[in-house]
C-alpha cells in the first residue's frame, strides 16, 4: 500500500513538474511574443527576398547570358579567339561583355573559362591566368580541365614546375579513366622538357599500371623507353 502511494505521490510530483515547465513555457512566450514574432517576420523576409533574387533577377539574367553566349562558343570551337572575345559588332557581344554584363550567373563563369584559354590561345598569358584563376567551376568535367588549362598557360610561360603542379591536381580532380591519364601524360612530358627523367619515368610508369585501357596507358612504353635514353645520355 505505501508502495503505491509512494508511486502515486511521484507521479503527482511529476505532473507538477511539467505542469511548471509548461507554465514556465507559456510565460516565456507571453512575454517574448513581439521579439519572436519580428524575428519570424524577419526569417521570411529573408527567404522572400531570396526567393524574389533567384526567379526575378538570376534565373532571367542567366537565360539571357545563355542566349549571348551561343554564338561565341561556335567561334570558340573554331579557333576565331578574338572575336570569341570581344564580339563581331553585331548580334553578337563577346565573352568579355558577357562576363561584364551578367556577374554572377553560371554563364559567365563559363564565358571566364573560355577567355582564358582563348587568351592562351593568343599569347596573351596573364590575362588568361587573371581569367582561368576567377573561374569557380564545381562541375567535374569543367573544373579539371581549367586546372589543366592554367598548366598550359604556365608550360607557355616556361614554368614548367607550376604547370606540373597543375597537371597533377587535374589528374587527382578528374579521378577518371579517360581524363586523368591525359593530364598525368602532361606532367610526363613537362618533366621530360625540365630534364628530371626519373620523374617522368615513375609518371609514365603510373599511367602504363593504371591506365592500360586508356591511349596514354598503351604508349606509355615509349614514353618511359625515351626517358631512360636521355637520361642515360646525361
């Protein structure tokens, strides 16, 4: 019997328990009401906001930087860099304008990557690294490939160190079987042309053991037979 009244007097004890915490709840929101209710105004605005800036402004000036950019993409492929560029006066404004004209939509960051490897193209170094550098990327094609894109531009520049470096990194961001023997192959050569042979021999030696099914991989022999002369000639 006491038993049961000693379980009976803890659930009592219990209920008053929470009874206070709810009491204690209601108080805190009776008298914080205003505070909370600005900050949940405030929390939809900001989504609201939001919101408005993807569909009323981004979403839009992103189409329209898609519709610019069409025409310089065919002059891109076909080797016409400058007026992939600058434009061809007409229906077309070029990729410099298009990066201008449309901050911060995917297209224009796509219109930077094609400026500097169309200024490589050119001769003009710095200002394809000033492009390929503001690149921000995220796709994993695309990105590999711009990080190979400023190797390029350093071999052009004759730092080959720096081009290796970036080769390298393209080959680990691609991590794929058709990509990054492409740009380990271009790190061999880079180390080739510098003249420290056994790198490029254990750089070709990775490609022969990794990429067997890829062109790299079935050429790498050649590649290694070649280093072990020259190096053997020095």
């Amino acid at each position: 019997m006491s038993a049961k009244k000693t379980k009976e007097s803890r659930a009592d004890k219990n209920f008053e328990n929470i009874g206070e915490a709810l009491t204690t709840s209601e108080q805190f929101l009776e008298k914080n009401q205003k505070s909370i209710l600005i900050g949940l105004l405030a929390i939809i605005a900001l989504v609201g906001i939001f919101l408005a800036y993807h569909y009323m402004h981004k979403l839009p000036q992103n189409n329209k930087a898609q519709a610019a950019i069409f025409k310089g993409e065919r002059y891109f492929q076909e080797g016409q860099d400058s007026l992939a560029l600058f434009g061809n006066g007409n229906d077309y404004i070029g990729f410099e304008e298009i990066i201008s004209n449309y901050k911060g939509t995917k297209t224009a960051d796509l219109a930077r990557a094609y400026s500097g490897i169309s200024y490589n193209r050119m001769g003009n170094h710095e200002k394809a690294l000033e492009h390929l550098k503001k690149f921000k990327g995220g796709d994993i094609l695309i990105t590999p490939a711009i990080t190979g894109a400023i190797g390029d531009v350093y071999m052009n520049m004759g730092q080959s160190n720096d081009a290796i470096t970036q080769y390298l990194k393209a080959a680990k961001q691609a991590d794929d079987a058709m990509l990054s023997p492409i740009y380990y192959k271009k790190a061999g050569e880079a180390y080739l042309y510098i003249g420290n042979y056994d790198k490029a021999i254990e750089n070709f030696t990775h490609i022969k053991e990794t990429y067997i099914s890829a062109p790299e991989g079935q050429e790498a022999d050649k590649y290694i037979k070649q280093a072990e002369l020259l190096k053997g000639a020095n």
